[in-house]
C-alpha cells in the first residue's frame, strides 16, 4: 500500500494523494471486482471500520490506484487508511493491513519561521553553521522538522545528524519552486533542553565553480539560507513550535569550501566539538540575518531521497610514495570517498577523483575536466582537500558534493601512512527501489545490464543527469532516452514527477524548453530542439505505461500543448531542422530533419493520446490531424517507395522511420528487411549515434528480426556496448570508441536503451497503453539463436512479472508469471513444425497459429489471466 508511489510518507501536500496498492492472492486468475477504502484519523476505530474522514463506499472496478476524494485534509495530521477489496469471485477478501501519510504544511500560510542567514555574500567560502537551543517544557508525543533551503543543508538534534538523505533538498529553480522537508525528529529529542544544529552548503544555488554553463550567474544565486519549523506535539494534546529566527546564532564551520560541482574543502583544526550539542558555549558566535524567501513556492520533497547506497572497498592499492597514494574501486560509480588517516597537525591531503589512470600510474582528469573554467588553482576539479588536526585518526567524507569515479589519487603535503582500507568509495544516488532484474546465459549479457544500472542510478540525483562529473548536467535528450531503461529497472515515479514539475518551471511562455533542466539560463539557445526536450511529452506519456497513473499527463498537459504548438509555428511545413541529430555517431551522419521530424511527430501522437484519455475531444482530432500531417510531409521527403529507403538508407534513417511509427504500414515488412540488410552490410554492428540507439534494436526485433537485433546487442567487438565490457568497462561510455578524442566520458546512460530492450525484447514484457501499469501485459518474448536462456522479471503496480525461457536439446521451456489483477497477451513467433505444450498436451491447435507472410513461421496467441504457466515449445 503506497501513498503518493511511496510507503508511509509523510510531509504530504498533495490535495488529492494517490492510493495505490496490490493484492495478496496468489490463486490462479486472481483479480479484484471491487473495493472499498476506509480513511481516518483514529487507527483502532478505522480497524472496526469507522472511517471518519473518508468512505469510498464499495465501487465496482478493478482499479489498485485511486485519489482521495475525501474532505479536505488539514495540515500536520496523521490520516490512516485500509482498502478492502471483493476478489475474482465477489467475494469480500481479508481487509487490507492499516498504513498511512501524514500531511505536511499544506501551503505557504503555515509557516512560522524566517528566512534567515548569516551576513556574508555569496563569494564567502567557508559553509556556515547555525544552532539554537530551546526547552521542551513536556512530554513530547511527536516531533517533525520542516525545513525549506536554499542551498544544501544537513540537520541535527543534540548532536546527531537527522535522517540518512544525502545533498538535500533536491535541486530545483530555486526562484520558482524551493523544496521543504519533513523529518520525524522524535526520538532525537530530549527531555529539557535541546539543541538544533544547521550546516548550509551552496549546492546549485551558490555556484562558485565556473564552468562554460554559467551557473555562477544564475539569477537565484544567493548565500545559502533556510527556513524551518519544529513542531512539538505534547503529550498532554499542545503544540509548540521552534522555528528559524531571530535568536538563532551563526559561525563558520570547518566546511572551508563546497562545490556540488567540483569539491570540497575541509579544515579539522576549525572544527568546533559540540557545536550542535545543548551545552556548547556560543558567546563568540554571530547574530543571524533575515534573508527574503527564494521563492513565493515552498513546496514539499516527496521522493525517494539521494542516499549512500552502496559502499565499495578498494580493490587495488598503489604506493607510489610515502606521501601519493593510488586507490582503485575496481568499478566506476557516483559519489564520494571516505578517508581514514592519521598525520601530524596541519597536514593538507588532496583526494583528487577521476575515471581513468595514465599510464605512469597517476590519475587522469583529462577526459572530463574539459568543461571546467577555473579562474585560479584554489577549485581543483574532482579534488577535495583535508587539512588534519593532526595526531589521532581522522575520517572524512564531503557533505555537499559528489563525484563520478573509479580512482582516487591522495597526495599529501607530508608523509602520511595509509593502506588499502583506508579509503572507500560510497556510490550515491537518488535511492529508488530496484523494479527488474535480468538474468542470462550470456554473461557479456548480463554485465551489459548491470553497467546501463551503474550508470543510470549515477546519473539519478533528484533529477536525471548526463554524467556525474564532466557536468551533472540535466541534459534533456540523455533521459528521454534512458526513460525505459530507468523505469524497467527502477520505481521512479517520484523522481520524474519532480523533474517534470522542473520543466514547467523552465518553460518560456512560448512553449521552448531549455536543453538541459535546471538550468541557470544557459540552453535555450542550443541543444533544445525536440530531440532533446521532447522529454515534456515522452516522460509523462512513459510514466503512465508503466504506472496507469494519469496525473503526470494531466499536469503536464498545458506544457505539451505549448511545446508542440511552438514546433508546428517554426514548422509550418510539418518538417523541422530544430535539434542535435544523431549525437555521437559510430560514423554515418543522419539528416537532423529526419530525426527532429520523427520526435515532432512523436509528441503530436502522445499529445493526441493525452488528449483522448483527458477528454478532450477537439484538441484529441486536431494533434491526430497533425500528427497525419507530419507523417506525411516526412515520408514525402525522405521516404522512396520503389527502394523502401528512408534518407541514404542508413541505420538511424530506417530504424527512426520505423520506431517512432512513421512507416506506412504497407512498407513496413520492406523497410525493416532493408533494415536488417543494412545491419548485416555493417557486419552486425552499430552505425548509430543517441537517437540511432533508441530505435535499432526494436526496430528490428518489432519487426520480424530479433536474431539480427540481438547479434548486434551481443557484440563484443568495436563498436558495441559489448566491446566497452570486454575492455573492463562497469558503466556505459559515451563514445564507441575507448580511445575517441573528444565525449569521453565514461559513465553516461545515453547508450542506455539496451537495457530497456533486453525487457522488451528477449523477456517480451511490455506494457499495454490500452490497459496501462502493466493490468494487461502484451507478453511477445524472443528466443533468439546463439542465447540458451533468459529471463527478465519486472515489479509492475500489481505486482512481479516473470518471463524467462531455456532452450535444452531443442526445446524452449518458457515459464511465465503474471500477477493478480492482471492478464497478458502472449504472443508467441514459432518456427515451421514447433508447437506450443501445456501440461504434456499441445494447445497450438490450427486456429491458434497464424502464418507470418514471406517466412515459414507461425504465430500463436494465447490470453493468459493471472498465475503461474509453463509452456514447452518443441518439434
Ligand atoms: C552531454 C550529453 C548531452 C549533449 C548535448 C553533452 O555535453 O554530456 O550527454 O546530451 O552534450 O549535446
């Protein structure tokens, strides 16, 4: 049971919050004919089914997602809920357990607190510390903290740092849109006097890294500031409530220097013990200052937050001398180190991170500092600098910055001691739950998997990034394409709708988007066209596939519209050169027309489709004429029929055509055997760049070619996703080549659609927009040659789906599972003389099978309801 996609929340400002939940019935053909949800404030009366804030009555649907529709929800309340559901037979099922969310501020007129700060600029280095201490006159019930910044921050209560989030709150235009969030502090308080610590960091908000994007002139930027409200409940039913303000006192912390972008400084000998402690004596430290609010929108952060997910030991270790040190993860990952180390006062380290070695053995910065524009040598890139106390050992980690790397280089000023474990790497990344796994007889298969993960959750920040070191930029194009990959293997929902919220803050009235989101102004000018910010129609539209939730599409619909608009005004012909093309080509060039174009026509469709399911009729016949209109101009122009050519015929020109539906459907079969001509012309490898690899391995196995889609996925010889694993690669590159010149990074996503094929392809799992959030499955699995076994299994709103086959002896054993309140389209494409079995007996009966024209194959189509299914295809 889910509350706005996640468990328990609490800080919930939505006035409508979405429920959602799965049923526990494993019975075969197990769905629910209705429900009922009982919502309340009182847990026990609501366990005897007294619900005194909302009953929904029984309603007959099958439907797991619903929105409160009760009265309206006040602030700072506990609501619990429990659903109960009737099942497959109208049977009223065991209720529900009781779960719950708890509101939040509820808007603007609940805060109590200032905005405040202390009185430096915004070239000040060192972080700033605040504390304030206050009495708890009674026995406390509950406590949370409300805390909105403008910048980074980290909390704590009596000495202990709250909560386990990383670099929150999460990055926003902060002049538009600034994020509070809600900490259950209960058990961090004490009974009498309490003691409230504040560290701010920059974060995107103080930028003081120069890079070629100009975040140092963004319009918000500003010395760090917060504003927060403690609220205490007393057992006895009162409420008191600490906030920001006067009173408070401010110091420079031993956090001499942060950037998001490129470090941190840290000075241990400024350190101050018990800064945040009830007892430190404060009388040196500095009044505070009221600061105006960021922004007029403090709106709640409801998602799954960045944390430290995964420590990483050192696999290698090189003394280079008694004071340079070479560390080597043995995988490249986003993040920070942790450094263990003892040396005399006084002694300055410098952990600089990078992703490749020289070959002297020393770190190398070159493939990714490229961006970078430092006025003077005090901002080392990827370098944080720990200067000890000295004597004892010492441990640090930045607090507001993070990495992308797999080596880390320590020198320091004077000989310290240091072994293998005394450095670790932690991969951070927004934590949102693993939803897939994919498990092969290919192992090449299977690491190609995990790095597209690795680089995925690299570049999940609170927002989806293009890597996590030359830029930790928001880069528009990269996530549109990685949308798939990201939401086959990962819940997030949360993070989407947040980042989708950052797009209708950034779009001009015009309906333009920049190309990379946030921005501090930069990348209206450049990179924008639709290739790139087609993310407002794609992410929605992806969004409600997987989830069946609508709310996304509806909030973004407006946008779409402008967006779409705005394209057809600059296109009037139904053609646009607006846009980047192929980014990163293997060799071969496509026209940006043709590439724009299929995008343009894209979000026509999705804005259509958006507009039949929102019931809007006019505008529904209006974006479908458009999108006929497109259609038609593109084909015009690059499509040949006597040659079922798009363009030179190249492999981004036939795979785009036919991807993004663009192919009359008389030509299909011709265009995509022109297709697979083509492929195996280059020797079964890519000829693609960005937009190429959306397209050419669906393109081909949508289309009755699956074996050619599957030897090209399989490569392991230049250029492949393949030939990067071989060579030691644990994150996707991005460039085919190892040794390219230039975009050279090596942990992007944007090669990441393989990793949604391998979904969609070989395990056949996709999901249905008739019956979206995967309530009908549309099952096509390929057992393609050269592979034994595979399975994919995917964590859909109803529940876990498996599909996973072995070939053994010629035969393909292929066991499915779908989960209750679900059905699935299976379809499957079997050689001349192969039948389908179940249970010893064939059900590929003649009117079960259907002749695929011009091969000898045959399709069989079975719809399969909920439960557990082994099929035996064999001779
Ligand atoms: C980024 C890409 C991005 C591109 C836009 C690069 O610098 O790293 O991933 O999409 O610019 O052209």
């Amino acid at each position: 049971m889910k509350c706005e996609h996640l468990v328990n929340p609490i800080g919930v400002d939505a006035v409508q919050p979405r429920l959602s939940w799965q049923l526990n019935d494993s019975r075969s053909g197990a769905k629910q004919t209705a429900y009922q949800i009982f919502v309340g404030t009182d847990s026990l009366k609501l366990l005897k089914g007294q619900a005194d804030v909302w009953n929904s009555g029984k309603v007959l649907s099958s439907s797991t997602l619903e929105s409160y529709k009760g009265s309206d929800l006040k602030a700072f309340t506990k609501y619990y809920w429990k659903v109960e559901v009737w099942d497959k037979d109208g049977i009223r099922a065991k209720t529900s357990f009781i779960t719950g969310f708890e509101t939040g501020m509820k808007g603007m007129k609940n805060w109590k607190g200032s905005w405040i700060s202390d009185s430096h600029d915004v070239t000040t280095k060192p972080a700033p510390y605040f504390r304030k201490t206050f009495s708890a006159s009674k026995k406390i019930l509950s406590a949370r903290a409300y805390i909105a910044v403008a910048g980074l921050y980290e909390l704590y209560l009596n000495g202990k740092k709250i909560g386990n989030h990383r670099l929150d709150p999460m990055y926003t235009r902060f002049d538009r849109r600034t994020l509070y969030v809600t900490h259950d502090v209960t058990s961090a308080m004490q009974d009498g006097i309490n003691a409230v610590g504040v560290l701010l960091g920059n974060g995107w908000y103080n930028h003081q890294s120069t890079a070629v994007w100009y975040f140092d002139k963004a319009p918000w930027r500003g010395r760090p500031a917060f504003c927060m409200d403690i609220r205490i409940v007393y057992e006895d039913g009162s409420v008191e409530t600490i906030s920001s303000g006067k009173g408070w006192k401010t110091s420079l912390s031993p956090v001499v220097f942060n950037s998001i972008y490129t470090a941190e400084h840290y000075d241990a000998r400024l350190e101050q013990p018990g800064w945040n402690t009830p007892k430190f004596e404060d009388s040196s430290w500095k009044d505070v200052i009221f600061r105006s609010a960021p922004s007029e929108n403090i709106v709640a952060q409801l998602l799954h937050p960045i944390r430290d997910v995964e420590e990483i030991p050192v696999q290698k270790f090189n003394k280079i001398t008694e004071s340079n040190y070479v560390f080597d993860l043995g995988r490249n990952i986003s993040g920070v180190s942790r450094i263990k180390v003892k040396g005399l006062p006084g002694t300055t380290i410098r952990l600089k991170h990078a992703e490749r070695l020289m070959e002297n053995g020393h770190v190398d910065l070159s493939n990714i500092d490229v961006h970078y524009r430092p006025t003077d040598d005090s901002d080392p890139f990827q370098t944080d600098i720990f200067i000890l106390k000295g004597n004892s050992e010492e441990t640090f980690t930045p607090k507001f910055n993070y990495k992308g790397f797999q080596y880390v280089e320590i020198t320091a000023d004077q000989p310290v001691e240091l072994s293998k474990e005394s450095l670790t790497g932690i991969f951070m990344h927004s934590d949102v739950p693993a939803a897939g796994e994919i498990k092969s007889s290919n192992q090449v298969v299977d690491k190609i998997w995990k790095a597209t993960n690795n680089s995925y959750l690299s570049n999940l920040f609170g927002y989806p990034t293009d890597c996590p070191q030359r830029e930790k930029n928001g880069w528009t194009g990269d996530a549109q394409i990685a949308i798939e990959t990201g939401l086959y293997n990962f819940d997030g929902i949360t993070i989407y709708e947040k980042w989708l919220a950052d797009h209708r803050d950034e779009q001009q009235p015009n309906g333009v988007l920049p190309s990379i989101i946030p921005t501090g102004g930069w990348g209206y000018e450049w990179g924008n066209g639709p290739d790139w910010t087609s993310t407002i129609a794609i992410i929605p539209w992806n969004i409600y596939l997987f989830y069946g939730d609508k709310k996304l599409l509806a909030d973004s619909y407006d946008n779409i519209k402008r967006y779409v608009d705005h394209i057809t005004e600059i296109s009037p012909s139904g053609l646009t050169t607006w846009g980047l093309g192929d980014w990163v080509p293997v060799k071969s060039k496509s026209p940006v027309e043709l590439t724009s174009t299929a995008y343009y026509y894209a979000d026509a469709g999705i804005l259509a489709k958006a507009a039949k399911l929102l019931g809007k009729e006019a505008d529904f016949v209006k974006y479908n004429k458009l999108a006929l209109k497109i259609k038609d101009a593109f084909n015009a122009k690059y499509f040949n029929k006597e040659t079922g050519l798009y363009g030179n015929g190249i492999q981004t020109e036939l795979s785009v055509a036919l991807f993004w539906g663009l192919v009359p459907d008389l030509y299909k079969n011709k265009v995509a055997e022109n297709l697979a001509k083509r492929v195996e012309a280059d020797n079964n490898h890519l000829d693609v760049g960005l937009l190429g690899t959306k397209a050419i391995l669906n393109a081909l196995s949508e289309n009755g070619y699956a074996d050619a889609a599957y030897k090209v996925a399989s490569q392991e010889t230049y250029p492949s996703w393949g030939w990067w694993i071989v060579n030691g690669a644990t994150t996707l590159y991005e460039n085919w080549p190892i040794d390219a010149k230039s975009d050279i990074s090596r942990n992007h996503i944007m090669f990441g659609e393989i990793g949604a094929w391998f979904y969609k392809s070989l395990g056949g799992i996709k999901p249905d927009p008739d019956q979206p959030g995967f309530r009908n499955i549309l099952l096509e699995p390929h057992f393609v040659q050269n592979l034994n076994h595979f399975e994919a299994s995917h964590d859909g709103p109803e529940g876990k789906i498996v599909s996973s086959w072995t070939r053994e002896n010629n035969v393909i054993q292929y066991k499915v599972v779908i989960p209750p309140n679900s059905t699935a389209k299976l379809r499957l494409i079997l050689e001349k003389g192969r039948n389908v079995f179940e249970n010893q007996k064939t059900i590929s009966t003649e009117n079960t099978l259907m002749k695929i024209q011009g091969t000898d194959n045959q399709v069989f189509t079975k719809t399969l309801s909920a439960g557990t299914y082994l099929f035996e295809l064999k001779f």
